[in-house]
C-alpha cells in the first residue's frame, strides 16, 4: 500500500532530552513492482520511491511506534506503470531521503535537519538538499516544516527548495573550532577518482560553501565509505550535535558481494587553520558613484547582498 508508507523503513535520527522518550525521523522504501508487472525481476535501485515518517519511543529506544500523526513527508506522484521505468538503463527513483540527525539551533530554538529530494518523473519535486525544522520534536510528524525558497510549508507534500545541490545531507554538526555548521557526504563515481568523504560548511544552514573531501576511498577495502558521520567524543551534548578541533568519521564498509552485510569504521582527523572560512562581508560601500543627493539606496553595496546605503552629506566629505 503506497500510501500506508510502512514498507522498508530504517530510523534513521534518533534524538532525545531525556534518554527515555526518543523522537526520529524515518527513512521508508517503496518499489514499483507492488503495482508494475515489469518490475518484478529488476532491481529495487531501479524503482525506488522513497518518503519520510516520524516515530517515537517512550522506553529509551527499546521499541519504537508510530504515532497518529506519523507522515513526514510524502511524494503525491503515485508509480504509473504506463509511464514509469525500472531497468539499469532508464531507472526511475524520486522521493525524501536521508534524514539528517537532528540538531537544535541555539539561535531560535528550532529543531533542524535536512534530506535529500531527488526529482519524479514529473518534474513535482526538485533536486538537491533539503531544510526542515520543528519548534516542538515531540507534536508529530505535523509539526515539522520544509523551507520552500520564500517561508516554510508544513504541508506533508511540500516542494522544497533545495539548499545545495552538490551534497548529500548524511551527518549535520556545529563545529566549534570552524564556527560553522559543517555537513558530511558521500560522493562517488565509477572510476572511483573523485569517490570519497566530503565535507561543506555553513553559517546559516541555507548558504553552504563547495565540498571539500575528508576522506578518500580505501582502495584495498571495495564499497567505502558509506554513510559517513562526524562524532566527537569530547562533546557533552546528549545527542552530539557539536564537533571541535578534533573528531571521528564513522563510516560503514559493504560486502564486496553486496547486501546488508556492513561493518563500522572511523577515521580520526584534525582540522587546521586553514580551514577556517573567512568572516564574510555583509557590506561594501566603494563610493565610486558620481554624487548623491539623499536618495535611498543611492550608495552602492557592492558585496553581492544589496545592502544599498544614503549618502550622508556635510559639505565636500560624504559618509553612509
């Protein structure tokens, strides 16, 4: 049942204040061949729909639930068997993946995380890294919101807007010593050059800079690195939602033969200096215009974020 979304599911951001009562976004498979007969021999990587549900937990993660309110994030484009296709050649796989763990913003007190959308065969959705937030982690899958590019939709199917498109959101952190939000990804490609672990760093968690790679493919061990996360173990928050100096990717190995059969890595790192973004300019005034009479915004700002300035005259010396 599509619209049960309750299929393949994996929790996927446990988070908790208390250590008893768990909350988490869940990560929730579909696949074409439920309702498409030439689906049934291929791959579900071909026909893949995916979507995001919220469970919770009273007993310290023992069992988790469903509440009522338990869709996430749902894809209103059911699979069209007419249509859609599901072989290597031409595979189709749209929908909410990945949930980030979530961190609380010190700044508005929201709870934050982020997913992956990758666009249906109809174009509803868009492609990249998606932002969502909740005021209150325990009221339900409802209570969550999706950045749209102009506010915040509450809606189950909202169209975000994505981001970055050049990251895929698998660990979210506040780095202390870089004084960013700092997001890990994998990426990868089939000659294996640019496969690896790549970070990107944000001040607001809307504008992120380009990846860097952290971690390099193991080419003794096939299939690494997979779901790449940054933890420090000197962070004192209960759910480590910050990071220092000095922390560890974890990381998963897959069997060379493929299936779940997976096992945990970290990779000690250390960042230096050089890592640290510059301080960026909120505004620059070169006031090479040539006069100004009091009109507002007659000043240029030429940093790029429109922050126009008046010109404040007293005889020959001008100043904003």
């Amino acid at each position: 049942n599509y619209d049960n979304h309750k299929y393949h599911s994996w929790v996927a951001a446990p988070y908790t204040e208390d250590g008893i009562n768990i909350y988490s976004p869940v990560h929730n498979e579909w696949y074409g061949k439920f309702v498409d007969p030439k689906c049934t021999n291929e791959s579900q990587l071909y026909q893949w729909v995916n979507s995001l549900t919220y469970v919770s937990s009273s007993n310290s993660g023992a069992t988790y639930t469903y509440p009522i309110d338990y869709k996430l994030w749902t894809h209103p484009v059911h699979w069209d068997p007419n249509t859609f296709t599901c072989t290597q050649q031409n595979p189709t796989s749209y929908g909410a993946y990945h949930p980030s763990n979530i961190i609380k913003s010190p700044t508005d007190n929201y709870y934050y995380a982020m997913y992956q959308s990758s666009p249906d065969p109809t174009n509803y959705t868009k492609d990249g890294t998606c932002l969502m937030r909740t005021s209150n982690i325990t009221s339900g899958a409802s209570a969550w919101e999706v950045w749209t590019g102009s506010g915040w939709d509450s809606s189950v199917t909202a169209v975000c807007q994505p981001v970055t498109t050049q990251m895929l959101p698998q660990s979210l952190t506040f780095n202390t010593y870089l004084n960013s939000y700092i997001m890990l990804s994998n990426k990868w490609d089939s000659s294996g050059a640019s496969t690896g672990v790549y970070y990107s760093l944000s001040k607001d968690l809307f504008n992120w800079s380009a990846p860097v790679k952290i971690l390099n493919q193991d080419p003794t061990i096939p299939n690494t690195p997979y779901y790449p996360s940054l933890l420090d173990p000197q962070d004192t928050s209960r759910n480590f939602e910050k990071t220092g100096q000095e922390a560890y990717i974890y990381y998963t190995k897959s069997d060379p033969t493929g299936g779940l059969d997976r096992d945990m890595l970290r990779q000690k790192i250390r960042f230096l200096p050089a890592a640290i973004p510059p301080q960026p300019i909120d505004s620059f005034w070169s006031m090479e215009e040539a006069s100004w009479n009091g009109t507002v915004g007659e000043v240029i700002d030429s940093s790029g974020n429109t922050n126009h300035a008046t010109a404040t005259c007293i005889g020959a010396v001008c100043s904003v």
